[in-house]
C-alpha cells in the first residue's frame, strides 16, 4: 500500500473512533448505533419476531424509550421496532418522533448512567427501582432472555459521560 494511502486510511480511521468516542451516551446518534445492534443480535431480532412484536394493536410497531435519570427526561431516545419477515427489526431510532405511547405495548425505560452502563438484569434493576419501567410489565416479564439481551446491548453501545444536547 502506498504511503499517502496508509496516511489517508489511518486519518479516517482515527476520524471514525474519535466521532464514536465524542458521541454522549444515549444520544441521537448512540441510539442509531443501538438499532443497528438491535438488529445484528438474535436474541433481539428473532426471539422478539415470534411473539413480542405482534402486541402492537395493529399499528405494526412498537416504540422504546429511554434517557439516563442523571441527564433528565429531555434527553430521552427513541427506538422503532418493526415486524419484518418474522423478525423484530428496529426501523429507526434516534429523537423522539412518537411523543405519545401506549403502554400497552410501548416502553420507556430510565435509570442512571451508572446502571444503564453496567448490563443491569432487568427483573432484578426493577424490583429494586433501578430501572424505571413503563409500559407492559408481563409482558416485559415473558421475555426476560431478550430483555437482559437488549440492557446488554445497552451498556456495550459506546458514548460519551456529558448528557446529551437537549
């Protein structure tokens, strides 16, 4: 490889970790890097395609939410699950585009920096109330191997201490 190339490479690659390392964590920008993993993973995707995505009450699709407790409920996220040849695929994520949820089939989720960071299991963060949870607890409850799949996801996502821009 030529010098000038190796250079150019290296420039980008550094110019790629440094726009992932600046990017706060469980921002706009880190939620898409979260879809794109939502996707990659089959816990996610494929145990949630059986069952979980069809409680959506027709609209063909659920909606997550979530913000760090520390950077306040402005600051909150959000995902776009979707029904896509049996599979939950998230859609979209990023700034909140569904302000209204349904808690019947909808979730938000918050819990500190800290908790969000260490892979919490869900069942026990929520008896303890260190996740907070709205939304179908059950239902919620009847996937606990893809929800401990999704808070892991959550805390291996790179991002940044500051609090996301409001």
């Amino acid at each position: 490889m030529k010098p000038n190339v190796i250079l150019s490479t290296l420039a980008a690659t550094l110019f790629a970790a440094n726009a992932v390392a600046s990017t706060p964590y469980m921002s706009a920008e880190w939620a898409a890097q979260a879809c794109q993993g939502w996707n990659a993973s089959p816990q996610l995707s494929n145990d949630l395609g059986v069952k979980w995505i069809k409680n959506d009450k027709g609209r063909g699709y659920k909606i997550i939410h979530m913000f760090r407790t520390d950077c306040g409920v402005d600051s909150k996220v959000e995902m776009k699950i979707v029904s896509q040849g049996g599979k939950a695929q998230c859609a979209s994520a990023g700034p909140v585009a569904n302000a209204r949820l349904d808690y019947d089939v909808d979730y938000q989720m918050h819990a500190t920096t800290k908790d969000w960071k260490s892979g919490m299991n869900p069942a026990t963060a929520m008896m303890f109330g260190n996740l907070k949870f709205d939304g179908p607890k059950l239902e919620a409850m009847s996937v606990m191997g893809p929800f401990q799949a999704f808070m892991t996801l959550a805390s291996k996502v790179p991002g940044e201490a500051a609090c996301p821009a409001k």
